[in-house]
C-alpha cells in the first residue's frame, strides 16, 4: 500500500513568516495527493489536493504542487498567520484509500 | 448541505467493557470510512464500506472489533471488550467516490473513547 513521510513538529513560526511543511509518498499507482487541516477543537478537513503530475493544488494562500519525479507534495504559504495555528497531514491516495501522515504542528505567534 | 453526524462526542468506559459508535454520512455518498486516531499521530483506517459492502478491513482487530453498515447508509463500529490501547479518537468520513481518484473525504467531529 501506500505510505507517507512528513515533516516532524512542532513547527514554530513567526506571523508573516514563510512555511514549508515537506511531504514525500510512495505509492503503487499513480495517487491523488491531498493535504488535510485539523485545526483546534475541529474534525479534519480538506485544504487542497492534486490529482496528477505538475497540477498545483491551493487554498487559503497555501500551494502544494504533485511533483511525480521526486514523489514529493510539499505544503507552503508565503506568509502565514495565527489563525493557520493547526495540525497538517499529507495524504495520498489511490484506490479511494487514503493514507495519512503522522501530521505536523503548526504554532504561528503573532 | 448537512455534514457528516456522528455519536456520541464522548464515550469514558472501563477496560473489557464494549461500546458502540454511530455514524450518519452525507447523503448520497456511496463511500463510508472509520478511522482511529491516537493522540499524536495520523488517522489510521480500520475499515472502508462501499454502499453495504466491506472494501478494506484489513487493519480492523476483527477479535474485538466489528462495524456494519446494513442499509448502505448509516453505520455503527463497536468495540467488545475494550482495551486500555483503544483509547483514541474514532473518525467516520464520507466519500461519493464509486472509482478513480481525486475524490475529497467529508470528516464528522469524530469519538472520544477514553477507556479506564
């Protein structure tokens, strides 16, 4: 099956700052890739998602790009404030099955 | 558009006792998951419903676990007896996906099992 390796956190930032939270697959087939949100007290969501080589998914000022030589669908933000306060998880997915990442922390202090 | 239900918010019981959770998905989605999320770490499936039918459930501890899904609507995961390592969060999600990819995942708030 598949399997994701994602950034360990916490990641700690300032607001304004930059964000790279990094995710790399391994997949049988050929997923669909997927960035989930979990923020505090909520259930998870979808923030964005790809479905085939070189597509850019965005949302909410975040970018992730499927990048099929490098298995790779690093999450970013150019500038990112407290209310991005979260968990992320990378997942990929094929087969309608999704495999989910251990997530990453995000603090944003203001 | 009503998002997907789940009950209770909260469960608190003792080792070797059982539980049951209950999940509504979004109308019309074909796809139905449970997932188990420890604290800490990513939600890990434990079994997948296509319509009434079980798709995956390779990683459901079928010795104390069991789920159905009679009507290819609702579904309730129980747990029987219970283990203090079942404690967890348990997270239904729903999909209309029938096949191919790139299909989103609807997440309910999810089960806080607390088990003593």
């Amino acid at each position: 099956g598949d399997s994701v390796t994602q950034m360990e956190g916490p990641v700690t930032l300032s607001e304004e700052a930059f964000l790279t939270i990094n995710c790399t697959y391994t997949a049988t087939g050929y997923p669909s890739l997927f960035w989930y949100v979990q923020y505090p007290g909520e259930g998870l969501q979808l923030l964005l998602k790809a479905t085939k080589a070189d597509d850019k998914g965005s949302n909410k000022g975040f970018e992730a790009t499927y990048r099929k030589e490098t298995t790779s669908f690093h999450l970013e933000k150019g500038s990112v404030q407290v209310s991005d306060s979260a968990v992320y998880f990378c997942a990929p997915s094929s087969y309608q099955k999704v495999t989910f990442g251990t997530g990453t922390k995000l603090q944003v202090i203001p | 558009e009503a998002g997907v239900a789940q009950s209770p918010r909260y469960k608190i019981i003792e080792k070797r006792q059982s539980v049951a959770f209950w999940c509504n998905p979004i109308s019309g989605h074909a796809t139905l998951y449970w997932y188990q999320q420890i604290l800490g770490q990513g939600p890990k499936l434990l079994i997948q419903f296509q319509n009434n039918g079980v798709v995956d459930d390779s990683q459901l501890p079928k010795d104390r676990f069991s789920a159905e899904r009679l009507k290819g609507v609702d579904s309730t995961l129980k747990i029987q007896p219970a283990k203090l390592e079942d404690s967890a969060v348990y997270l239904c999600a729903s999909s209309l996906a029938i096949a191919g990819g790139g299909n989103e995942q609807f997440f309910g708030p999810g089960t806080r099992l607390t088990v003593l």
